[in-house]
C-alpha cells in the first residue's frame, strides 16, 4: 500500500467514502498520478509535484491543491466556503460539488505541466 491508501485505512467509512471517492476520481482525471507524500501530508503526486491532498481534520475536511493561484482561479464558485491561500475547507454533510473538485484538479494538473515544459 502506499501513503494515500494507508491514510484512508485508518479513516471511518464516511471519512473515506468521501475523501477516497475525492482521490479516486482525481486519479483518475490523473492517471500518472502515484501515491506520496507533500508537506508531511498522505498525496497525490504527479510529474514529481504535489497535485492533491485531501485530509480529516478537526470540524472539516480539507482539500489541498498546493497551489494559491488555483485556490484563487475558483474563488468565485467557493464563494461562502471557507478556504486560505493553501486549504479548501468542506464536510461531508455539504460536499464540494464534483464538478468544481474535477476542474480543480485539472487545474493543478495543467499548472504542473506548465511549470515542467519551462
């Protein structure tokens, strides 16, 4: 098992339903996607960067891009979600909206690919 997988054994089968069924469409939009770690935290690789983690904490769920410009690029659709310039904050209960999660990660995938084609 890898660092994502062991991340989501430890989680209750609501934690992991929606932060696995998060990480699992993200590679699938990803599929050279490996498992890893960034910034201490269990994630999603690619190209030898962090695309993506998706992390239980305290009261929320938080989604990590590890990128502020794609926090920023969706700002509007994340209006009334709490979020920082690193963290996207949600629960189970109100979800991020597919949709917005797959764009987001796409995002983060083309700023990966446009950084290593400099």
């Amino acid at each position: 098992m890898g660092d994502v997988s062991d991340y989501l054994a430890e989680l209750d089968a609501g934690d992991r339903a929606v932060i696995g069924g998060i990480l699992t469409r993200a590679a699938e939009l990803v599929p050279e996607a490996t498992e890893g770690r960034s910034y201490g935290m269990p994630a999603l690789r690619y190209r030898d960067s962090p695309l993506l983690s998706v992390m239980r904490a305290k009261g929320h769920i938080g989604l990590y891009p590890f990128s502020p410009a794609v926090i920023e690029a969706f700002a509007a659709e994340l209006a009334g979600v709490s979020r920082s310039k690193g963290t996207i904050r949600f629960t189970a209960e109100q979800p991020l909206p597919a949709s917005l999660v797959e764009r987001i990660v796409l995002a983060r995938r083309d700023e990966i690919d446009a950084a290593k084609s400099r």
